[in-house]
C-alpha cells in the first residue's frame, strides 16, 4: 500500500512498513491545505494528533483503507464516518501504557512526599523536615476510573503499594482479581484517597468532574490526570483545591494546553494552579517515553499488518 505519514515520529515507522512491502511518504511537515491536495493517492493514512481527522479530510482519499493513529486518543477523529465508510482505524494505546502508569505513580509519590518543594528548599539551604513530612501509600484505597490499557496497567504498577484498588469501567464487566476489585463509580467515591482517570474523551466524559461530582467524594482526594484535559475545567480545579475537596492534584493534561490561545479568564484559572503547591504539572508527556516512542510504532505496524498478538 502507499501510506502517508503526517506527523513527526521515530524514525523506526518508514523501515518498518518499507520492510513490509509498503511505499512510505514521510512528511512530518505537511500542513492540512497540502494534506488535502494529496491524499487522494494514499491507501493508509498514519497520524499523530496534527489536524483533525474529520470528514473534509477523508472525503479528500478515495483510495484510503485505513487510519492509524500513533498514541492512544481517538477524539481528534470521525468515527462514525470512518465506520460509514468502512475505513479501519488502528491505534497504539499498548505502545505507550507502561510509560503513563510510570509517569501517573511517579507524579502520586511526587505530590504524597513534596519532593519538589524539598529539593527546592534544600537547594536554598532550608533544611524543614517537618515541613516535608510525607504520606504513605500504603493503607490508602485508590480508585481507577477507566480500566482499559492505561488503568490497568496503573493498577499493575501499584501492586507493591498494599494498597486496596477500587476500579470502575462502564464498558467493561468481570476484569476483577485479587488485585483489583471491580467496583461502581458511587463505590469510589465513598472510599478512595486517589483517584486515577483514565478514559477517552468523548460527550460523556467531557468536564464529567463537575464540581457537583466532587463534592460527593466522602474523603478529601489527590487527583491524578493522564488522560484528557477536558474532563474536567480548570475552574473546578481551583474550586476544589481551595474548598479542601482535593487535597492535590497531579496533572500531565489541562483542558486548554495551547496556552498561548488562553482567554484572559482561563489565563487567571491557570495561574491560580500554578501558585499551589499541591499541584503538580508535566507537559503532556505521560506517554511519550523514549521506549514508548518506539514501541508504539512497533504496536501500530503490527496492527496495520494483522500481527498484533497483544
């Protein structure tokens, strides 16, 4: 098939589709006006998240068999129409799970023993230990709110933690073990200390952690995000902060990320986050480990091919 690749990627994706017969135009480049002018010469199609992949796009390739995205997010695209067209979509959430389950324990412990504060005070000359007493995992009950790839593999990393693992998916049924208790989302809210996300964004999760859904957390919470920005706004972010309901927050997303494109509104809502010091930010790059980086194309080749194993 000839495929184009629109966005930037490890350079291991051209070999390993040349090494399969394909014909592979690398254009990292390209921007949406040149994508229109020539996909309708492509059979496959491999994207990242640079242009909306929307019906004006696709009504521009006739010939295309497939789209394949190159991470785990699929909101960026036209399912339906690729469903009505009959266009298969292949994605590579395995490439890049064991990264974000690294990278969503890593900012937990971060924020539970003030590793930034006490590296920035020790550096100052402040030695406060009582000011940098930490908390401890173990005995506390988190809860996982979406069990695909990314939870699940979160739920794995904390098996170490004797910690008890509450997990809710409203499209996934009889996934519980001894590690893991299948749990409601109302049974989350009653006995977690964190609370992981993990889901897609979609209508239904867009800004689903409305101010009135965290106020019905029995317990003051930490709040990690890896996911998706837009599950829940900025605004009830500092609302809950200062009202107690969270006691921090660990963000790697936010739900504008083009901070340059921020109202004057969102600019103060986002600069009230970073004067907390329970909060605790990275640059959207749970995912994007230099393994991941590889594997996803790894995962993703082996998808287009009909090898995946997983």
């Amino acid at each position: 098939m000839k495929i184009l690749i629109i966005d930037q990627m490890h350079e291991s994706i051209v070999p390993l589709l040349e090494d399969r017969g394909h014909k592979v135009d690398y254009r990292p480049d390209i921007d949406r006006d040149g994508i229109l002018t020539v996909l309708e010469d492509y059979e496959g199609l491999v994207i990242r998240s640079k242009t909306p992949i929307n019906k004006e796009l696709l009504r521009a390739a006739p010939l295309l068999k497939f789209v394949a995205r190159a991470g785990a997010g699929l909101d960026n695209i036209d399912l339906n129409y690729l469903e009505e067209k009959g266009i298969a979509l292949y994605h590579a959430a395995e490439g890049n799970r064991d990264a974000v389950a690294e990278h969503a324990l890593g900012m937990l412990l971060t924020l539970f023993n003030h590793y930034l504060q006490s590296d920035r005070q020790v550096r100052k000359g402040i030695w406060d230990r009582e000011g940098n007493r930490g908390e401890e995992l173990a005995g506390k009950t988190v809860g996982i709110f979406g069990y695909g790839n990314m939870g699940s593999a979160f739920a794995q990393r904390l098996r170490g933690f004797d910690v008890e693992i509450l997990a809710y998916d409203k499209f996934k049924t009889g996934f519980g073990d001894k590690w893991v208790k299948e749990s409601s989302f109302q049974a989350i809210q009653e006995k977690a200390d964190v609370l992981s996300i993990h889901v897609p964004l979609t209508s239904e999760t867009r800004y689903f952690f409305s101010p009135e859904i965290l106020s019905d957390f029995r317990k003051s919470i930490y709040l990690i995000n890896t996911a998706r920005g837009e599950v829940i706004r900025m605004d009830t972010l500092n609302e809950a902060l200062q009202n107690g309901k969270l006691k921090g927050a660990a963000l790697d997303v936010l739900e504008k990320e083009k901070l340059q494109t921020l109202t004057a509104a969102e600019r103060l809502s986002f600069e009230a986050l970073t004067q907390r010091n329970n909060v605790l930010f990275s640059p959207h790059v749970a995912g994007w480990s230099h393994e991941s980086y590889r594997k996803i194309n790894q995962v993703l080749v082996a998808k287009i091919e009909g090898e995946w194993k997983g």
